[in-house]
C-alpha cells in the first residue's frame, strides 16, 4: 500500500541545521514517514555527524534551536540509518525499510539535481505515496506533515500542498502563505504571499492557494503522480527557478492547496546567502537568481525575454545606487554571458 511519506532534504554545509530541522520532523506523530538527506559534498563531516546525532552519540543545537525544540518536541533515537551513494540512490535496487537514508551526492550538484537523487530514491520505493520536499534549515511543528496529508486526501481532484512557512527568529511572523505569485512579462517572483503578516492576522482567504503561481520549495507535500507526470526538477537551474519551472510544466492539473494550520520555521537561506529577515542578497544568489531567471524566461516565456533583460538592468542601476558593488557586477556578468568567478557552474 502506498501510504508512507518520504520527506526530502537537501545539505550543503549545514549539517546542525538539517539535525535540528530531524529532530522536529521525526518529534511528529500520526503519519508515517521515511527520510531522505541528500549530502551536497559538504566536505565538513556533514553525513558522519548526522549520523552520530541519528545514533544518539551526538547532541548539537543552538540557543534558537533549543527554543524551538522545547515547543516541537525531540526525535526518538536511535533511528534505523543507512548511508549510500549518489550512484546507489539512483540504481532502482535500494529498498529501503528503515528510518533515514543518507545519501552522498557526491559533488555541489545545486539545489534541483541534488534533490532529485533523493526524489528517484523515493519514487523507487513501492510503498511511496507522497514526498514532502522540505528545506533542511526549517523546524516543523509535530502535526505539520499529517494536516498537509490530510488536506491533500481531502482535494477532490489532483493536487498539492504547501505550509504556512514562519521566520525562524521571529516566529510570530509570517515568511510565506506557501509560495508566490509570479510576473511573466518581467520574469520576476513577487514578494513571497503574506510576507511579514503577523500570524495572528491571517485569515481563511489569504490561506488559500489559488492566487500562487508556485509553492515554495522550502515545504511542499507532492502526490506520487505529480513525479510521475510532470517529472522531477529541472536540473538547468542551479539555484532558484526551480519550482517556477516546477509548475509552469505542470500547466495546471494540480491544483495548489495551503494548509494553514500547517506550520514550519524557516531561517531563509543561511548558507546560499538569500535575502532574509534582516540580510541583503550575496553577489552569489543574486547571480544564480538573475542567471536562473533568464533561463527560465528563454524556456517558457521568449518573447518577453527583452523585457526581462530591460527589468535586470534596471536592478543594475538599484545596486549601484545601495552602492551594492557586489551585487551589481555579479547582475552585469549574468547580463553579458560572463561566468561568476569561483562560483559553481
């Protein structure tokens, strides 16, 4: 029976964070879940102490951890592991039967290809009737997955989920009401929906998933047939453009639900260097961002592609006037074809 959810995380040299964001995952009750960490070449250890904290030989979190930890709960350990390869994860052969999958990818293959080695695991197992693609630096509250399978089973066509994502350091607030809107003509993702809402001040309305052209893939829970008929992430995209991308080639037969009593904690980014609650962008996002948003624009939306390019020089001239030197030269290499210095194809 297809009936267990494979929850989805991507690490790229945050191991304490994906162990804080285990705990709160596995702290949950009443639906059952197998997890798959898909290790990035961190190059720091990620994978052998993610799998001592699994044994209960390792105990690590920070000050804000601890808080969060104290209202979500802690996992119970030890947990049935494995530890695999990229090439392994992608035979078909891997069964697996136990709690926690870790998987060496093997190399920084970005954000789309380094979960997709996790999501071919997961559409490989028999029992697999959901993935919850999750960000590694969130916490859940315990009840989050299991009111995101129900609203799903409750849909009465094809559909998926999406979360009320919260900011980390100020949980009170909202970061996203599951994903964004989307500017075709210019190619930009609008703020996320009810940025910087206090939760208190959401309504039923704003909860709903019909005004998104995309959830975000810092929590989405994917029916088995949405890998099936749409496929998995396009891997042209290293950073950013994924899920838009996601959605855009599923042309509407899934429609997008947000469960608002679904919560997570987010901390935005941390280790790519995304704008967050006080945090400007890196020179490195904003060059994987503008980089991906071109593609993106060639593949679905050419002829407004000069109007994409004409929006990107405009945010040129914004850097220059925050005197975001960084940022602007990162914009103009993207602009002009020029590859990022030291920065990962």
């Amino acid at each position: 029976m297809r009936d267990v959810t494979y929850v989805v995380l991507l690490n790229w040299r945050g191991w304490s964070d994906t162990i804080a964001c285990l705990e709160s995952v596995f702290a949950g009750g009443g639906a059952p879940l197998r997890v798959i960490v898909c290790d990035n070449a961190s190059g720091d250890g990620s994978l052998e102490k993610i799998s001592a904290w699994a044994s209960g030989e390792l105990e690590v979190e920070s000050v804000e951890q601890a808080r969060l930890a104290r209202l979500l709960g802690r996992a119970p350990r030890p947990l049935r592991q494995r530890r695999i390869t990229k090439e392994q994860a992608e035979s078909g052969d891997v069964v697996f039967d136990g709690d926690l999958m870790l998987v060496d990818n093997g190399a920084n293959l970005g954000f789309a290809a380094g979960n997709n080695v996790g999501l071919r695991l997961a559409l490989s197992q028999n029992d697999m009737g959901n993935v919850w693609l999750l960000n590694n630096d969130t916490m859940v509250e315990p009840d989050c997955l299991l009111r995101m399978r129900d609203r799903l089973a409750a849909a009465p066509g094809l559909a998926v989920c999406g979360s009320v994502i919260h900011f980390f350091d100020r949980p009170e607030i909202v970061q996203a009401l599951g994903g964004n809107r989307f500017n075709h003509f210019t190619g930009v993702a609008h703020r996320s929906e009810g940025r910087f809402v206090h939760e208190k001040d959401i309504t039923a309305q704003d909860a709903q998933g019909a005004s998104l052209a995309y959830l975000s893939g810092c929590s989405m829970l994917l029916p088995r047939r949405f890998l099936e008929d749409v496929g998995l992430m396009g891997e042209q995209y290293f950073l950013y453009y994924e899920e838009i991308d996601w959605f855009t080639r599923a042309n509407g037969r899934f429609e997008l639900l947000v469960e608002p009593a679904a919560r997570i904690y987010h901390r935005e980014g941390s280790s790519i260097g995304s704008p967050g609650w006080q945090r400007s962008a890196s020179a490195f996002a904003d060059y994987h961002l503008y980089r991906s948003r071109l593609r993106f624009m060639r593949c679905h939306y050419r002829r407004y592609l000069p109007v994409a390019y004409l929006a990107a020089w405009l945010d040129v001239g914004k850097c220059l006037l925050r005197r975001q030197f960084a940022n602007a030269r990162a914009v103009v290499r993207v602009l002009l074809g020029l590859p990022q210095p030291g920065a990962p194809a």
